[in-house]
C-alpha cells in the first residue's frame, strides 16, 4: 500500500526527531563530562558541544519545515488583458497574477469561462461566455482558494 505525501513527511519527521533526540543527549553527556572534568581546561570542549547542540537545533528545524511546507497562497489577480469584449463572448483574456497555478476554473459574472489554459504561475489564459452587458467579475480559482471579485471585464 503506499503511503501518502503527508504520512511521509511525518514519518520523515519523526525520524529525524528521534535522531536528533539521541544526539542531543550524547551531547548532553558530553557537556556533563567536560564540566566534571577536574584540573583540565575543558572551555575547548563545552564550547564544541554548545556548537553541536546548535547545528542540532538548525536541523530539526529544517526538518520540521519539509515536513510542514507553507500553504499555497490564494491566486490573486494583478492584470487582465483585454478588460472588455462583445455581449456574444469569445473573448480570449490573458489574466497576470500570483498564484495561478493549478488553476481549475475561471468565471465571468458567476459563469463558467472556457479554454483555461495556465501558463505559469502569473499567467493564464480563458476565453469570455456570452453575457448581457455591463461589468461582470472575474474569479479564478485554484486548490489554495479563490481570487477575490476586484477584477472585471465589461461586455459591450
């Protein structure tokens, strides 16, 4: 059966967890002898574990962020091009943005555009459904979300 990314990258984690674990407190150890030490000038060698003990947390750390990836970020919308076209539709549109990949719809006015096609990440293109005329919202929307209704194209 195999397992999912999300399962994964907890198990990674909690591996990673128990191996730091365990070096953290060799180094522990290390540091309780070098401060028992009698006579010997063990600077050298707390200095050192107090080294490890901190490339031990950067690691952990980074661990934790493979295994806990930020969100995506909700596409927004920055341009469209053209921003208006005839009531009968068919306008291809080229919208600019961020977070546009992945992009699984577009409406205009609350209908459904077609021919998506997502360029990149700040790029994508439809084409307008017929509409009556006036402004009509544009909302792409992706897995992260959708984009807010500030963007419109006209019919005229």
């Amino acid at each position: 059966m195999a397992t999912n990314p999300e399962s994964q990258a907890l198990a990674d984690l909690q591996s990673a967890v128990a191996d730091i674990t365990t070096a953290v407190a060799a180094e522990i150890t290390a540091l309780q002898n070098a401060l028992n030490a009698q006579g010997v000038n063990n600077s050298p060698a707390i200095e050192a574990s107090v080294a490890n003990l901190r490339a031990l947390i950067g690691s952990l750390n980074q661990s934790v962020n493979a295994a806990n990836p930020p969100a995506p970020a909700a596409p927004a919308v920055a341009s469209i091009s053209p921003s208006s076209g005839p009531v009968a539709g068919g306008t291809s549109v080229t919208l600019t943005g961020t977070g546009l990949t992945g992009a699984t719809g577009v409406t205009v006015g609350g209908v459904a555009a077609t021919g998506l096609q997502v360029a990149s990440d700040t790029s994508l293109t439809f084409t307008t459904p017929a509409s009556a005329a006036g402004p009509a919202a544009v909302v792409v929307t992706t897995p992260a979300g959708v984009s807010g209704s500030a963007t419109t194209f006209t019919f005229s």
